[in-house]
C-alpha cells in the first residue's frame, strides 16, 4: 500500500472511527453492516450509510479536514512558533495511528501508543511523556484540546496565536483620542473633503464635548496625530482624497461565456455618434438600441429613435431578433441569406421565409442581460419577455463590465460604421468638428437603413478574433460561420409571429369611448365599429369600465382597441388622411407647444393637424421657410377670387394665400400677361410694345382692372394712372 493511499479515510476491520461521542474500533463488516466495539466493551451494529452520514463521524488516524498545511499563514509567525507547531503535529499524530510521522510511515508503534490501546491511556501516556520532556502546562485535558484544534484546522490549529496577534493599530495613543478621531471621522463621513489640519480642530472639539472644555485630555503632536488618523480611517475617508468616485472597485472580470445561440442575448441603448435631421427639421443624435448573442457576437437586431427609447423599442427589438429580416430591394444579392456560408437549403426546408431574408442569423433568445434603465425594468418590457418566453436577467448594480461584450460592439459600430457617416461628432467634444450640424443630411429612417445594410454587409461577415470553435482553434470566425457552426449542434426552431402578436407587444392605456370617439392628448380616434360601444363601459371593471387602447408612440396616426370578442380593431385618426408619415408624441408635443389653442377642441385638432404636415414636409425637403405672423393671418382669412385674365390661368387669394410672394411661388414657371396682352402661341402677335397698345384695350379689360383693385389691390402696375401723373 502507498503512502498516500494509506492516508485515505477508510473504514476497516481494526480500524477506529468515531462515532457518536466515542471512539470505536470495527471488529467486524458484513456487506453494509459495520460491527462497532467500544473501549468499555460495549458493542454495536449500524449500516455504513448512517455512520458516515453523521455529523461527527471520523476515521481516527485521517489525515484533518484542514488537508495541506497553511504555509503560507504558518510563515507568517516566528520560527520558534513554527518548530513548536510542528513539534506538537509529531505527537498528536503518534497518539492517533502510533507512529509519529502519521500513518503508513514505516516503523512500530511504541508499546504505550499501540493502537489496541484505549485513547486515554494513550492521551495519559503522551502528557506524561511532555512533562518529562519538559513542557510546562501540558495536561491531559491539553491534548484533547489540541487534538480538537489539530481536527479543525490542521497545523494552523497547533501555533499559540497569542503570540502572532498584530500589534494595536493605535500604538500607545490616549484611548479617549482615539474614541475623538473616530466619532470625527463619522462627522466628516458623506461631506465634503478637507484637510487633515481640519480633521484636528474637529477632534478638538469633538473632545471639548464629551470632557468639557478644560479636560486634560491633549491632542499630540501633529505628525503623531496624521499617523492616527491614516491608521483608523478608511482610505477612501482620508482628507484629499475624493468624496465621491466615478465608481466602485471593480471586481475580478469574468467574461460571459454562452454555448449555444441565444443563451445569452445583450440589450443597451446609446447615442449614436452622428448627427440627424429629426421630424421638425433640426439636427440631433439619435439613440440606438442593439440586442447581441454573446455566442455568436451577432448584431441581431438594431433600432435607431430621435430621442428617448421607449419600452415599446425594446419590446419590439425582442420579437424583430426572432423573425427573419427582409433584404431591401437596393440591396446587392450577395446580402441575401442564400449567400451566407450557412447551410441555407436545409434552412429553407424549415423555414420558407428564409427565402427572402437578408444574411443575419435568426436567433430567439432565451435570456437577455440588460442594465437597470428604466424601459428594461418597466412592466411593458416585462410584459413583452413573458408573452415571448424570455428570462430576464438585470446585471448587478455598480458594475458596467457585465455587459462587456455589447459595450465593446458600440464601440467598434462607431469606428467601423459611424465615423464614415456624414454629420459625425467624434467619440468626444475635443474630436467634434466646428460645424457638424450643418453636415447632418440624413434622416432617422434613412439611418437606419444604412445601419441595417452595414451590419449585413460589414458586421455579419467580419472575423472576430473572440469567436473560435473548438475543432478549429486558429481559425477566426465571423458572427455568420459561428452561427452556422452552432446551429448545426442545436438545430433551428423558427417562431411564427403575426401582425397581431406584434401589436400585443404595444404599450397598454385604458380610455372611455365618448360620442365623439377616443380621446388621446388632443387627438381623436373613430370608427364606425365603435357605434354600438359608444357610451359603453367595458367588462373589465377593474380598470372602471374603460376599454383597452394598443398605441405605437412612434405612429400615432392610429390606435387598437380590444372588441368585447377578443380581437384588436384598428380606430384611425380622423385627421389620418391630412398626414402621409409616421409622427411620434414628442414631435406632437412639440406641435402642441408651438399652435396657438384658441376656439374650440376640434379647430385646435385641425390646427395641429395642418401644422404637423408642413413640418414634415418641410423636414422632407430640407427648407425651413416657415410663414410669418402676417401671412398666416392672410391665410385664414378669406379672400373673394380675381377674375380670369384673358388665354392665363387666373390669380387667386383663395386656396393658397400668403401675400405677393406667395402668388409667384404659385404662378412660378408661368408667364405672366398684362391685360391684353398676346400669349406667347400667337405668332402673330409680339405683346405690349408701346403705350399706345395700351390705348387700344377694350372696355372689358377696364373692368378687370377695376375688379381686381377692389378684390384685393396686389399692385398690378396700371399704365393710365402712371402716365396721368407725367
């Protein structure tokens, strides 16, 4: 038998254990049973099951449970401690298996130590051993003391640490100043940081307070008292130091680590690097959320949003990773998922909407790892993981390496993507250029198709040096090949999801359908299918009968509303047809702010609605002529029609309004003609010449004149009166 085997714990005929209190020796075994003799001949039988499972069952002669001695603690403590330790291991280990150096060292136990002996008369044996040898102090009650700490902890459990306690932080320093600095300490602790010389007149008076002002307690000297102050305070509490920090220790990093795709699935939101025209025609940087597989370190899904990112955002961007993302027509084929080095045909078999999509994986989640923002810890958000069947995992708090690997991708999307985009501010205020907002020339959407190509086309097929599959070591993956790679060990399972389940996944209000329809912040939705439910409570009463309401704060042109049936019905904005784009409640706001709310609600209504089409069109075509004060009182009022000048399109206030400049802008690419004038078709007639032309028009053309001064008087040039005043 070797040695080390000979130190296993193991139960064997003549073997000791203890059990229950007392040391037995096992005289017998059969199968399960062990026969157990005591050292006052008492006898027993118990299954080994029972005897190891009890909490202080042990193999008399095992090595502890401390196992390999704590050098490195036991060299902290003097050398004589250390021999003595060492010394007391001898013969401790001589009591339990009869030889000093433990067992399965070779040699024979000394007659007083055989192991056919009782424990304490081996015990008795031993004290009487030391005390000839010269050790003061040492009993029998001394070395079943040390054999309980020699159980414990090992050899660490035989050094006298009376002898290895630190000496006093304080050194000989007056307790009561000590008790001072410490109560100064807590003072001072949440304010602002002074100096140690300020630390000092607060001990001071902290002493004046609890002995009186004429206590004989002294403060002493200042370079005694700094050194008392650096022993009791924390380092972050010491004067200079800051009173707050960016951050706390950073723990040892662990980077996250995922077997297979969609394991773990990385959301955040950021600012995007770049500035864009938002909806009312100013340049600002939109916000970008992203979902990223660690597994496979693919962009799954990204959404880009002028300012701030909703829960509505994040709850779609669960369900738009799940679905396979179409290939827009301009894009070249070799982004088409056919192209892909993945196993595109045996895809396509289970799931035919591949046959469309664009090359990024398709990748349903099973856990996603946010931080503690608001949109990921709201009920909407955790509404959308539940209908998905999505875990959610919040990162601790205070520790922004949890999420290293989506922190990194935005990162690398502002140095491979961002930096090429016209209106980039750099990572920071010192690289931004002098006039960026002027650079801005693309809007949010059109953003975002440009994000969406490049990820299929720059990000997807790029080698990370992090993604390496077992069999291929010193090949570098791309997100793509890593996706292929794993899908063909864990399969694909495509998730159906509809038109309906992506408004389920809509942010829920509660609203009262009134005669006139649904009122949203000045906004009114209606429909005829709402006729039998106008007036109608709901049967959800715990809501106080108002009707469920799905809206896209991103498109408020319409909402959804859940039928007494079940299903959700689409209830447009009646002013729907006056706006041909997508409008979100913050540009609405912004509307609402700026239109004067004078009348009643319904012409307000119209108001907004007229003033949300001119700026969006106005953001559509990059101008900002907004109307002055003057013009739009010219508009609103309402102005009787000139008649038509003879063969020319007639000029009038109505329709269009805004003064002189107006007119032209309408009347732009049309040649203009005095009356009686000749067009320009009749080639027989070269127009006004001369003044006696003019003396030649008719009666009729004298009406005009005159009606058109009455009308609205635009300063026509009138020859007559010009040449009466000559």
């Amino acid at each position: 038998m070797s040695r080390s085997a000979a130190r296993r714990p193991v139960i064997a005929v003549g073997g000791h254990v203890v059990f229950e209190g007392r040391t037995w020796q096992v005289v017998a075994m059969d199968g399960s049973v062990v026969r157990l003799a005591a050292e006052d001949g008492a006898l027993t039988s118990v299954l080994a099951g029972y005897l190891c499972a009890a909490t202080d069952f042990a193999v008399v002669g095992a090595r502890p449970a401390g196992g390999v001695p704590q050098w490195g603690l036991i060299e902290t403590v003097p050398v004589r401690e250390q021999e003595r330790a060492l010394a007391w291991q001898r013969h401790l280990q001589e009591i339990e298996c009869g030889l000093p150096s433990g067992p399965g060292s070779p040699g024979v136990p000394r007659p007083a130590y055989a192991l056919e002996r009782p424990m304490g008369d081996r015990v008795k044996a031993k004290a009487d051993e030391l005390a000839a040898l010269g050790w003061s102090g040492v009993s029998p009650a001394t070395i079943r003391r040390m054999r309980a700490r020699y159980r414990r902890q090992g050899l660490w459990g035989l050094v006298d640490h009376r002898t290895t306690k630190p000496s006093s932080r304080t050194g000989r320093a007056d307790e009561q100043v000590v008790v001072a600095v410490l109560e100064a300490l807590r003072r001072q602790r949440g304010r602002s940081k002074g100096t140690l010389a300020g630390l000092r007149e607060l001990t001071r008076q902290v002493l004046a307070e609890s002995h009186g002002p004429d206590a004989a307690v002294l403060l002493p000297p200042v370079s005694t008292f700094n050194r008392l102050v650096r022993a009791l305070a924390d380092p972050q509490e010491l004067p200079g130091r800051p009173a707050r920090t960016a951050a706390s220790p950073a723990p040892p990093f662990t980077p996250a680590m995922a077997l297979r795709p969609g394991e773990q699935v990385m959301l955040d939101t950021t600012r995007l690097d770049i500035m864009a025209v938002s909806d009312h025609g100013t340049a600002g940087r939109p916000e970008l959320t992203i979902a990223l597989d660690v597994a496979t370190r693919s962009i799954l899904a990204a959404i880009l949003r002028p300012a701030g990112t909703k829960a509505v955002d994040a709850a779609l961007l669960l369900a738009e990773m799940a679905v396979p993302h179409p290939v827009r027509p301009h894009w070249p084929a070799c982004l088409h998922l056919a192209h892909a080095r993945i196993p595109y045909e045996r895809l396509l078999d289970i799931d035919a909407r591949l046959e469309h999509a664009a090359a990024r994986p398709v990748i349903v989640p099973e856990t996603v790892i946010v931080d503690r923002g608001n949109i990921y810890l709201s009920a909407a958000f955790r509404a959308a993981c539940e209908t998905l069947g999505v875990s959610l995992q919040p990162t601790p708090p205070r520790q922004p390496a949890a999420k290293g690997p989506v922190e990194r991708t935005f990162a690398s999307i502002n140095t491979l993507f961002c930096q090429y985009v016209a209106g980039y501010t750099g990572s920071s205020v010192v690289q931004r250029g002098r006039d960026v907002e002027k650079e801005a020339c693309w809007t949010v959407a059109q953003l975002q198709d440009l994000l969406d190509e490049w990820i299929t086309a720059g990000w997807q097929p790029r080698p990370h040096e992090c993604l390496r599959h077992p069999t291929m070591a010193q090949a570098v993956l791309s997100p793509n090949e890593m996706w292929a790679a794993l899908i063909a060990a864990f399969g694909y399972t495509p998730v159906p999801l509809t038109g309906r389940d992506y408004i389920e996944l809509l942010p829920t209000r509660w609203h009262k359908i009134t005669d006139r329809g649904i009122r949203i912040s000045h906004r009114t939705y209606d429909d005829a299918i709402l006729n039998p439910l106008r007036g109608q409570p709901s049967d959800i009463h715990a809501r106080g009968g108002k009707w469920e309401i799905h809206r896209n704060p991103h498109d408020a042109r319409q909402v959804w509303i859940r039928l007494p049936d079940g299903h959700l019905a689409e209830i447009g904005w009646i002013h729907r047809d006056h706006v041909h784009e997508p409008f979100n409640d913050h540009l609405w706001q912004h509307l609402k702010s700026e239109v004067e709310h004078r009348g009643d609600s319904e012409r307000y209504e119209a108001d907004l609605a007229d003033a949300l089409q001119a700026i969006l069109t106005r953001a559509r075509t990059g101008t900002d002529a907004r109307p002055s004060a003057r013009e739009t009182a010219e508009v609103k009022r309402v102005r009787p029609a000139l008649p038509a000048w003879p063969d020319t399109p007639a000029i009038a206030g109505s329709g269009g309004g805004g003064g002189a400049a107006q007119i032209l802008r309408e009347t732009s690419g049309t040649s203009m003609r005095l009356p009686g004038q000749a067009t320009g078709d009749d080639p027989g007639s070269d127009g006004v010449e001369s003044l006696d032309d003019l003396d030649d028009t008719d009666e009729d053309d004298d009406q005009d004149w005159a009606a058109a001064a009455e009308a609205g008087g635009f300063g026509i040039y009138d020859a007559r009166q010009e040449a009466e005043q000559w």
